[in-house]
C-alpha cells in the first residue's frame, strides 16, 4: 500500500537513478559517502566571514542541559555563526546589535510539519478560514473565476465540524459552483476529501467503486458516492492529479521557508519528504539557500528507493539532516478514520479505519530499525497507538531499537493502561498543542467522557518522564509556536475559550511550553547538541520578540507574540517590526 496515496502528488515520482543523477552521483555510487565529504564545505555556514557579532541590551532566555530556564542580557556570535558566550560585551572587532530590551529566545523547531503542502497553499484554494458551506462555495466560485486557465481545482482547510453541517460536504455542493472542470478539496486534517462530480467521473468512481484497504467512499443511501473519500480512498482522486515539477517543488520549499522564519521558526521537522523533496532540499542546503533547518522523514516510498544512499545526521552545517522515516496506522479524528477500540461515541458501529495491515507495519519498522533510522510512525486512535506500542515493543526484542529515540507522531487518543508503555519503550511523543483547541469542539463528542480522559495528555506523558516534542501539524494547524505554547499553557482557544481551560489539568507551563518547542524537538530530532538553547558551541538560532511569554501583560495573550526578527546561523534571515 503506498502511504502516500491518500494526499495529493506533492512532487514527481523518482526513482533512485535518477536522483542520482539530479545530485551528479554515478548510479553505482552511493550518495553518503558524498553526503559526508562535502558536509563541510557544501554551504558556507551563515555567520562565516562576517566577523563577530554581539547582540545585547536583550531580554534574553534559553534554557540549560536540565532544561532549566537561565537568563542573559547579550549574546555573542562567532564568525562561525555559532554562540561564543551568553552576558558576554563587544570586544574589538567585533559588530554590535542593540536589542532595546527586546525579548530574545532559541529558535522554534516544530517538530511536526508539512513543508510541501504548506508551501502549495500558496497557489491552491485555502478554505481554513471559512466558517459555512456558503462561505466555501463563495471562494471556491472567487477562485475558479481568477484561475481560468486551470485544468483542475484543488484546495485545502474546510471542516465541515466548524461549518456547523452535521455531515460531510458533497459533490453536489461543489457542483453549484463549478461543473465544467473537477475540483478536489481536502479537509483540514488532510485525511479526506471531496471531489465535484467531474472529478469523480475523471477517476472513475461509482457505485461499483469497492472502499480500497483503509479507506472509505461515504455513499448515500442508494450507495452512490455523495463526493467525500476518506483516507486510503482519497488516493483514487488524488492520483489523478497533475504531478508538479521540479520547479513547483523547489517553490514551495522557499514559499514555505519565508512564512516560517517569519512566524519564529528556526527549524522543521518534516514529516513526509518524498525523493523529489529530497533532492529539492539538498540543493538548497549545498547552495546556502535555506534559512531554516529541515530535519526530513523520507515516506516510506522514498526510504525503499534511496533510503540506503541518502541517510545523514548532518549535511551543510547542519541545515539537513535525513534519519527519520514517517509511516501512518489510521486517519484522523475529525473524518473519523482514527482506529479505536470501540466504536465513535456519536457514529456506533464505527471504529474508524487501519491505513496499513499490522503485519505490513511491523515488516516495514523493522526494515527501519535495521537500515539505521528512526521511525515516527502517526498514530491518532487508541486502537491506532496500541498498534504502533506493540508493533515497536515486538521489534525491539528482535532487532533492538538501535538508540534512535522513536516516535509516535500524534499520540493523540491513547487508553490510560497504554500512556506508561511510552516510557517504559522510551519514545518521543511528537504531539502538537494547538490540535487539543482546535478539536476540542468535537473530540469528546467523538470518543466520550471516559476515553477522552487519555487524550491530547501531555502532563499525563511529561509527568512520568516522556519527552513531549510540540509542533503544529501544519497546514493542518497554525503555524505560529506561540498559538502553540498558548494552548499548551492556558488550554484555550485565542479567545481564551473555555474559562479556565478544557481539560486544563494536562496544560504545561510555560518553561515546558518552551521547552517542548525548542530543546525537547530538537532532542526528538538527535540535534540537541547542534541547536534547541543558546549554549556556547551551538548554532547561534533564535529570534527576537515583543512579548515576553514569562511576564505577559494583562492585556495579552501569548498567542499575541509577535515575532520581529529572526535569526539562523548568527544570520539575520528575516526582518519583521522595528525594534
């Protein structure tokens, strides 16, 4: 099964020869032994040759080995564009920034994003703001109107939850707008998708459409397709789309990267790089031209093809590092397609959708484990954690889990007897604060008063020694880590709903909040000794702010912090308010 079928193309398919070839590497070769000799030199690391550096008058904050908070007034940068000493003064030589007490803080890692759909937003329909099917529509007829030249219509964000439907949106509902051309417009969650009726008829699906292995095709009630795929089934669609070029790929990582530096983030785990991305990626690092770090995890597809040529923990001063291999179990809460034990409380007899056989999961982690990567494997149900808890406790006892700190990306819904085996298998749980306020408008509603008590449970997982790395699931989310931090630390919404939190005994505090965003991810990432805190010997990532996130004012939230500078590398990459 690919695990890439239910999204739509993100970059052309490639193969191993001709990755090799895009990176000039004989098909003979491997790619590693390039990838280790030219780390060094393949990009000029951001603050060499521009001399020292020394920013004070600054508020600033990091955090030490033990995670403890730790105060200074100035940094100082080398040449090499990594920290020299914190409360340190301007020697000769040496240039200087004044912060005007400015609050200064390591740069964020969201260590759970999506680069290439991220990046695609920019071109395609974004419904993440609409909030009714009418609303929708209208923006669907505004863009078909600006894009006449399209072959087909795509676009990402509705909910039909915020909508307020009651159902899923059907081709019928696109087909008021657009007729003449298909549409495809996949849901927040980017776990299903509803298509116009000349897309359906474009990939074929009918009522003889039989749901492909975790997937479903929602039918009314003769069993026609109303229009909505969920999950695997997306794939019949979406793999009719026009595959992207090389130059589209390479688009959205720098379209991606410019609206990511400028909301604070310094570096990205992603989670889903095909080889195109790859290749895309190498390039940018080798030329300099990337202004945050990509920490990547090869889809499986890509794993099996170069897998064996491309794993580096560190490739142009550190700004790529491929060690990392994403894989998915089920869906998504919103579209039901998470696993669970037991049926949805409001959907009886459902209980959601296994994207992947148990048996294929467990030779897939496997190969994993034995061809020297980490594995991150999404996982939102309790039937989907359970599956991935055991599939990595069996293949631990086999092959051992080599010291790579696996993942569970999500964790979202996990049973109260499962939340221990976290610790005890000693995994990261990737999980993304945000998701709890966004979906507290359904989650309980969907799993009940009891199971919802081991969800979206991050003081439950800090408490007996998880690590917890935070990101934002973007575009499924916000991208902005201070929304993050504010919902890990209030548990409320921007409009500080619900009063006093929902579920506010699993909140974080502040310190952890950032923490989670910033040494915590990195650590997910292997990279903790390379970035995460201000720490002499580390690169010199971090971004100035308005808000100080310890002492707000009554008046603010932290969701409100603005970013105003950013900084990688001891080099200021973005400009965003004066300071």
């Amino acid at each position: 099964m690919c695990e890439a079928c239910a999204t739509p193309p993100a970059a052309p398919m490639l193969t191993r020869a001709q990755v090799l070839k895009l990176l000039g590497v004989g098909v003979g070769a491997a790619v590693l032994p390039t990838l280790a000799g030219t780390a060094a030199q393949a990009a000029t690391p951001h603050g060499t040759g521009r001399g020292p550096v020394l920013v004070d008058n600054v508020r600033g904050y990091t955090l030490t080995r033990k995670g403890r908070l730790h105060r200074f007034s100035s940094i100082l940068i080398a040449s090499n564009g990594k920290v020299a000493g914190l409360d340190a003064h301007a020697g000769r030589g040496v240039r200087r920034v004044d912060g005007r007490g400015r609050v200064l803080l390591p740069g964020m890692h969201d260590a759970h994003g999506h680069l290439w759909s991220y990046g695609a937003l920019a071109s395609e329909l974004d419904l993440s703001g609409t909030r009714s099917l009418a609303e929708a529509q209208a923006a669907l007829a505004a863009y078909a109107t600006a894009n006449p030249g399209l072959a087909w219509l795509t676009g990402r964000g509705w909910n039909q939850v915020i909508w307020g439907l009651g159902r899923f949106p059907t081709a019928a509902d696109l087909d008021a707008v657009v007729s003449d051309r298909p549409v495809w417009l996949v849901r927040v969650d980017g776990h299903a998708g509803v298509a116009n009726t000349a897309a359906l008829a474009l990939a074929g699906v009918t009522r003889d459409t039989p749901d492909p292995a975790g997937g479903q095709i929602i039918r009314d009630a003769d069993g026609n397709p109303t229009g909505t795929l969920i999950d695997n089934a997306m794939g019949l669609v979406s793999s009719k789309l026009p595959a992207p070029t090389m130059e589209d790929v390479r688009r959205r990582a720098l379209t991606a990267q410019e609206k990511l530096n400028a909301v604070g983030i310094t570096s990205v785990s992603d989670a889903g790089t095909d080889a195109a991305g790859y290749v895309v990626l190498r390039e940018l690092a080798a030329a300099g031209t990337l202004t945050m770090r990509v920490n990547a995890f090869l889809s499986w597809d890509a794993f099996a093809e170069i897998g064996a040529d491309v794993r580096t923990d560190s490739f142009a001063a550190d700004m790529l590092r491929v060690r990392t291999v994403k894989l998915y179990v089920d869906g998504a809460l919103g579209s039901r397609g998470a696993a669970l034990l037991e049926p949805y409380s409001d959907d009886p007899g459902n209980t959601g959708l296994l994207r992947i056989e148990l048996d294929e999961l467990s030779r897939r982690v496997t190969a994993i484990l034995r061809g020297g990567y980490q594995a991150a494997v999404h996982a939102i149900g309790d039937r989907g954690n359970r599956a991935v808890l055991d599939t990595y406790e069996r293949a631990f006892r086999r092959v051992g889990d080599q010291g790579l700190r696996h993942r569970v990306e999500h964790a979202q819904v996990v049973a109260l007897d499962d939340i221990p085996r976290f610790r005890k298998l000693d995994l990261i749980a990737s999980m993304q604060p945000v998701h709890a306020t966004d979906d507290m408008n359904m989650a309980e509603d969907r799993v009940g008063p009891e199971r919802i008590k081991g969800a979206y449970a991050w003081r439950k997982m800090l408490d007996q020694g998880t690590v917890v790395a935070s990101g934002s699931d973007f575009p499924v989310s916000s991208a902005l880590p201070f929304e993050g931090m504010h919902a890990a630390v209030t548990r409320t919404d921007r409009e500080g709903r619900p009063a006093g939190g929902w579920y506010s005994e699993e909140a974080m505090t502040p310190v952890e909040a950032l923490r989670s965003f910033t040494l915590d991810a990195a650590y997910a990432g292997h990279q903790e000794r390379v970035i995460g805190s201000l720490e002499p010997g580390k690169w010199a990532d971090f971004v100035i702010t308005d808000l100080d996130p310890f002492h707000l004012p009554a008046s603010r939230a932290m969701w409100q912090t603005g970013v105003l500078q950013t900084w990688v590398g001891g080099r200021q990459v973005g400009a965003y308010g004066d300071l």
